[in-house]
C-alpha cells in the first residue's frame, strides 16, 4: 500500500510541474530571434524536411554554428524550423518535461536498487 502511494505522488509530482512547466513556458507572442535560437532554428532548417529555407542560407549558419546537431536535428524532425517557432517551443518545453521524468525515474531506480542491495547485505 506505500509503494501506491508513493507511486501516486510521483506521478502527481511530476503532472503538476509538467503543467506549470508549459505554464511557465508557453509565450503568449512568438518568441524573438535572438541570441542562439536563430542559430538552432536555422540548423534546424538545414536538416528538416518542412524547411522551404535555401540551402546555401543555412549551409553558411552552420558554419558559423558551434552547437552539437543533435538539437536541431531534434527539431528538424518534428517540423520545428525558423517558420513554426511554435513548435520548436513547444519541442523544448516537452524536453524539459522528458528530463524531469527521467530524473524521477533514476531517483526511483537507484532508490529501489538501494533498498535491494540493503536487503542482501
């Protein structure tokens, strides 16, 4: 009955600040291009398939560009390119979701394979 318990609170824990994670998140105007984003987004259109964007334009970005790909390949593939910001927001907003519920997975495992290894010792 404890292990339901906790159980339920983790995952009501982790729907709650999912929520106020796209809360937080979620602009009411699309974002502006500054800083490292436009560099992710037009990365993003060099590998995406969505992308309408010539490719002697983003074949110059990546040779400016210092970030591993596997971000922009991320947001190429789901269609998050320089002309649906939105969806690259939304994309970063689920990843930060997806990170904490890794966290919280780990946390139980490692927690669980302490509790067993205290069993055998």
């Amino acid at each position: 009955m404890r292990t339901a318990i906790r159980n339920f609170v983790l995952v009501a824990g982790f729907l709650a600040a999912a929520i106020f994670n796209y809360w937080m998140n979620w602009p009411v105007e699309v974002p502006i291009l500054g800083g490292d984003h436009a560099v992710y987004l037009l990365t993003a259109d060099h590998v995406s398939l969505f992308s309408d964007r010539g490719y002697d334009v983003t074949r110059t970005v990546l040779s400016y560009s210092y970030f591993p790909p596997l971000y922009p390949l991320i947001l190429g593939i789901t269609g998050g390119t320089s002309a649906h910001v939105e969806i690259a927001h939304a994309m970063a907003a689920n990843q930060a979701g997806y990170s904490l519920a890794s966290v919280i997975i780990g946390l139980t495992v490692v927690n669980n394979h302490s509790e067993a290894l205290n069993g055998v010792v």
